[in-house]
C-alpha cells in the first residue's frame, strides 16, 4: 500500500472501512475518487467524530482556517507523524490534497479502537499550556498543583479499571464459582448443625456462641482498619510526594527571589521566616501537641474502661437524644429572638454583619492587591536587570531614531496591508470553494436533468458521446499541437547539431592537416619496420632450426652414453660372476673343495654334488608316485569302511545311552519297592524292644 500516494489498493481499503459499521456510508471507488476536496474533509472529520465527539460538528459553521488547525491539532494528539511543514500541511489540508488526506483515513481506520481509547485520554492528560509569568501567581500554581495531582490519580483509576477489565470473569465461571459457593453454605449450615445437635448439652454453650461471634466482629474490624491503614498509608505518600513538590518549587521561587533581590532583602525574609517558624514551634505546635495528647488520654481511659454495656449504651444515646434536643430548643429560641420586631438589638446585628461582610472583602482585596503588588515588584525587579543588561548598548538619537521609527513605521503598515490582503485570500479562497461546490452539485444536478431528458427522447448517452469526442477532439489537437512542436523542436535540434559540426570541423582543420603529414610518416616508417621485422624473422626461423639440430644430436648423444654406460655395468657383473666360477673350478682342481651330506659322506666336486641331489629327487620322485598309486587302489573300499566305522560308532552310542537309561529305570524302581516294603514296627509292652534287650544284656 502506498503511503505517499491514492493507490488503488489504499482506496480500496478505505471505501471497505467507511461502508463498515460504525460508518455505513454506501461507497464506490469511483465515487470516493471523484470526492470534491471539501467532502474529503468532510470524510476526515466523520472518522475524528467517531473517535472523539468534539469534533461533530459542521464544517460549514466555521472558517476553514479553524478547521485546519482542529484536525492537525488533533492528529497531533494522535501521534500522527507529518513529513511536512505546517504551514504546507494546512494549505494541503484544506485543498483536499489525496496525498495527504488518503494517509491519514487509512492511518486512523487502521487504528480505530486504540486511537478511540487516545482520543479519550487525552481530554484529561493533555497538558494546558500556562504562561510562565502565571506562575507568580500563588493560586495559579495552586489550581495547577491540583490539576497535575488529578492527572495522576486519573492515571492510577485508569490502570485499576484496565487491570479489572482484563481481570473480567466469564459468566460461566460465575455461575460455577456461585455454585461452589452454595455447595460449600450448604455443607456449612450442616456442620453448624451437627456441631449445635452435639453442643446442645454442654454447658455455657450460649456464652461461647456469643464469645465467638464477638471474635469475628473483632477479626473484622481488624481486617477493616488494616485496610484503612493501606489507604491512609498511600495518601500520606501522595502528600509527601506533593510536599516535596511544593518544596523545590518554593525553592527555586526563593532562588529567583535571591538572585533577583539584594542582601538586605533576603536578610529580611529570612528573618520573617525564622520569626514565623520560631512562632509555630513555640505556640501552635505544642498547642496540637498538647490537643493531641488530651485526645489520646480521653481514648486511652475509654479504652481503660472496658467494654460498654447495653445499658450504658442506652443511657449515652437518651443523653445524646435529650442534648440534641436541647440545642434544637435554643436553636429555635435564637431564631425567635432575632424576628422578634421588639428586639433592639437586631439593627445592630445587621449592621455588625455587614461590617463583617466588608471586612472579609476588603481583606480578600488586599491580599489580592498585595500578589498584584509582589507581581508587579518582580517585574520592575526584572525589567531593571534588564535595563542594567542594555546600559552598556548604544541608544538610537536623532536622525538614527526618526529613520528607525519610520523603518518600523513603514514595516509596521506594510504588516496590516499583508495581514488583511492574507484575510481577504482566506475569505475569498472559501467562498470560491464553497462556490466550486455549489457548481459541482449544479453540475451533477444539471448531468442528472439531462440524462433523464436524453433517455425521455430516446437518446440516451447523448451527452456523455458528445462529451467524450470532444474530449477526444481536444487530445488530438494536443497531440497535433505537440507534433508540431517535436517538429520544429527536431529541426531546431538538427540545426544546431549541423552548425555545431561546421564549427567543430573549423576547429580540427590545422590538427587534420598534421594528421595527414603524421600518417604519411607512419606509412614509411611501418614499410622500413616490416622490412626489418622479415629480415629478423627470417634470421630467427634459421638459427632456431640449427639449434633444434645440435638438440637432437645431444639428446641422441645422451641416450647412447646411457646404454654403453648399462652395458658396462652388464659386462662388469658378468666378469664378476666368471671370476667366481673360476675360481670354484680352481678350488676342485686344487682339491680346496669338502662337502659333507646328510648320511656322512664326503664329496670332493661340483659333480658329485649335483649327482646326489639328482639321485634324491629321482627317490623322492618314486615314493610319491607309489603312494599315489596305493591310495588309488584303496581309496574305495577305504571310505566305505570309514563310513561303516561311523555307522558302527553311532549305534555302539546309542546301546550304551539305552543301557544307562534302563538301568536308571532299574534302580528307581528298586527304589520305589523298597519303600513299600520297608515297614517300621514298634514293639509291645510284653516283647521288649531290640535296644532294651541289648542294654539288659549289658
């Protein structure tokens, strides 16, 4: 969306909230598009009456300079940030500018609830402007003490209720809470009940109800001034904070006091001050101290006396009545003593009165007089610093005076002029734009008349044709017109651009001239560089062929040293090994050479040597062709005896598991007979048992 501008999508959004509740103003697009600027204005102070009701009113009834200033005063309070001056912000306020005005509808129909809430709060927190030289007023800076106290506690009421408000409990939560509430009356009366069934009997039953009931009231009471005790508490800090307020403000006053007065002057108020506290801390603060302490003794001796009885209680209400009674009877004796007509002294009364009514008004005039005074001595005080501060500057006489008079004369008419030429603008301006309204509503009035003439004699759209082809007629004698301005521009170009050319080549002549000479030496000398330049290359192509040959050759060169070199190394090895030979041949003529073998023969030559390893190969050779051929003849019946020993194993393990088997069989049957047949028999009185026969016997 764009912010600067009345895109379509902004406008969308606009018409979308103005033809919601709480609006309902049945808009188009293309009928808030064609709004004249007053009923733009007229769309802006719609929603501002919506968020605060100080602004319905009619825009009719004031002056449009008025209404600027309550809308940006009013945008202002909202915290609507305009990127322009305010002077500009005005003027396009009041044309109905779309780039100003589409912002701020879509900034404020964004906003609604939070900006209505603004709206509310700043009738009481906005700040009222107060001159500074109000200040010297001492009810002034009373009222506005108070005004600034209320702000505060107006804040605090407001966070309370936006507390409570958030705090809110469904209905349904209500209705359950009260029913929990109604279950547990219910479950109480019943335990009183019960406890009144079980105490009925006991003794003093009713002095303890009664004991009991007094401790509640008590506990209650309690519980009541513990909250009193909070809110005295909470204005003591109110008046503290307002104290300490009052204080530094009655400081800087006397600092102002000080600097503005001399010596004598503060000595003077600071020994009035000190007269005065030395007065309150000598008579009527021990007066309050004394009063206080009385009250506290009468308190101290009612709470002394104990509780009051019913009786007394009765007996000091009769007294009351019967006091209250006597002062009325006075009271009445008074009344028909002052409208008695004989009464001598009624005159006097009045006149007493009336004296006293003087008096208080003089005195409320004097005290005023006097603040006029003190005023009016800061003012003459600063009016000499001021004077003091201009000494020194030089003071206009003469001919310098009567031309700065004039001067200021001169600027002083020019100003009026100024000032009532602007008032005629605005006026006029609103005429004009009130005339341009009525017109535009003639005009659709007009429009509408015709339409309905058109479609009466059939011709329908008539208007809106003829009106479009001139329309059309007008933009192609436009276009006519700024073809032919392009042309002419075109040729005008073209001139210009040829006549810049003709200069330009005037200019160049002398510098294509040594162009010319330049180019004709760079001919010769590019001839004599390409004549060297083959001379050279030709030279290069010769030299670099001869030192690819001689390359060639080194390389062919290098690779034969490499292979005599290997070939030397070759023949070197084979010299080597010859000598060894030799040398083995050497020792077996000599007879140097001794082998033992493994059955202890001796052998004295290679030969012999060779000839036993040939003989144990050829034996070992024979050996394992003999057993191949055995395990070739035997290798059938052998397997088939080997799988027999396996078939034989298995079954001598199996008989053997069979006999262990039946032989545990054996013996738990063993067992289990001789369990049956292995009775105990105690023997009888007449045959004695085996032990005792046995320990008879011995």
């Amino acid at each position: 969306m764009d912010p600067n501008g009345g895109g379509p999508e902004q406008i969308q959004f606009i018409v979308d909230r103005l033809n919601e509740p709480p609006f309902q103003m049945s808009l188009s697009m293309v009928a808030f598009d064609e709004k004249s600027p007053f009923e733009l204005l007229e769309v802006v102070n719609e929603v501002m009456a919506h968020l605060s009701s100080q602004h319905r009113t009619d825009l009719r009834d004031e002056t449009p300079e008025a209404t600027a200033t309550r809308m940006l005063d009013f945008l202002r309070v909202l915290n609507y940030k305009i990127n322009l001056e305010p002077q500009h912000a005005k003027q396009a306020l009041l044309h109905g500018d779309p780039q100003l005005i589409y912002p701020i509808l879509t900034w404020m129909l964004q906003r609604l609830p939070e900006l209505q809430k603004r709206a509310y709060l700043s009738r009481f927190l906005v700040n009222v402007e107060v001159p500074e030289h109000m200040f010297t007023d001492e009810e002034i800076v009373e009222t506005y003490q108070n005004y600034k106290d209320l702000q505060e506690q107006f804040k605090e009421v407001h966070k309370t209720s936006e507390k409570y408000k958030s705090q809110l409990i469904s209905p349904n939560e209500i209705k359950k809470a009260i029913m929990q509430m109604e279950e547990d009356k219910g479950m109480l009366e019943q335990k009183v009940e019960n406890l009144k069934t079980k105490l009925s009997d006991h003794e003093q039953f009713e002095e303890m109800l009664e004991a009991t009931h007094k401790l509640r009231l008590q506990q209650d009471e309690q519980v009541k001034l513990q909250d009193r005790l909070k809110e005295q508490k909470a204005q003591l800090l109110q008046a503290e904070h307002r104290l300490q307020g009052m204080v530094a403000r009655l400081n800087e006053k006397r600092q102002e006091r000080a600097g503005s007065s001399d010596v004598r002057q503060q000595l003077d108020a600071l020994e009035a001050e000190v007269n005065d506290l030395e007065k309150k801390c000598m008579e009527v603060l021990p007066q309050q101290i004394q009063a206080k302490q009385k009250r506290m003794e009468e308190l101290q001796g009612i709470l002394g006396d104990g509780q009051i009885s019913d009786a007394e209680l009765g007996q000091m209400s009769q007294q009351q009545q019967h006091l209250a009674r006597a002062v009325q009877q006075l009271e009445e004796r008074k009344r028909a003593t002052q409208s008695n007509p004989d009464d001598k002294l009624a005159m006097f009364r009045q006149q007493a009165n009336l004296v006293a009514k003087k008096k208080d008004a003089l005195l409320q005039r004097l005290a005023s007089v006097s603040r006029e005074r003190g005023s009016i001595e800061a003012e003459l005080q600063d009016k000499a610093g001021d004077l003091d501060r201009v000494k020194d500057r030089p003071v206009l006489k003469g001919d310098d005076f009567r031309k700065y008079a004039s001067e200021l004369r001169g600027k002083t008419a020019q100003y009026k002029r100024m000032k009532a030429e602007l008032s005629e603008l605005r006026a006029e301006w609103g005429i004009i734009s009130r005339s341009e309204g009525i017109l535009r509503e003639q005009d659709k009035a007009l429009a509408a008349r015709l339409g309905e003439v058109e479609a009466r004699r059939g011709l329908e759209g008539y208007g809106a044709t003829q009106e479009e082809l001139e329309k059309v007629s007008q933009q192609k004698a436009q276009v006519d017109d700024v073809k032919g301005k392009t042309l002419e521009e075109m040729s005008q170009v073209v001139q210009e651009i040829t006549d810049k050319i003709k200069k330009r080549k005037n200019q160049l002549a002398p510098q294509i001239m040594k162009l010319r000479k330049l180019r004709t030496e760079v001919r010769d000398k590019e001839s004599i560089y390409l004549d060297k330049k083959t001379a050279y290359d030709n030279t290069k192509a010769g030299i670099d062929s001869d030192l690819a040959n001689v390359q060639a050759d080194a390389d062919a060169a290098l690779k034969e040293a490499a292979y005599e070199e290997s070939e030397v190394y070759r023949y070197e090895s084979l010299v080597s090994i010859d000598t060894v030979k030799l040398q083995r041949v050497a020792d077996e003529r000599a007879g140097r050479f001794r082998r033992t073998l493994e059955d202890g023969t001796q052998i004295n030559s290679y030969r012999e040597l060779y000839q036993h390893k040939v003989k144990q190969q050829e034996s070992a050779s024979r050996e394992l062709r003999e057993r191949q051929k055995r395990i070739r003849e035997n290798h059938g019946g052998n397997s088939k005896q080997v799988k027999l020993f396996k078939d034989l194993h298995k079954l001598l393990r199996c008989k053997v598991d069979m006999q262990n088997r039946a032989r545990a069989e054996a013996n738990d049957a063993a067992a289990m007979e001789a369990n049956d047949t292995n009775i105990l028999t105690m023997p009888s009185d007449e045959q004695p048992a085996a032990g005792g026969a046995y320990m008879d016997a011995y």
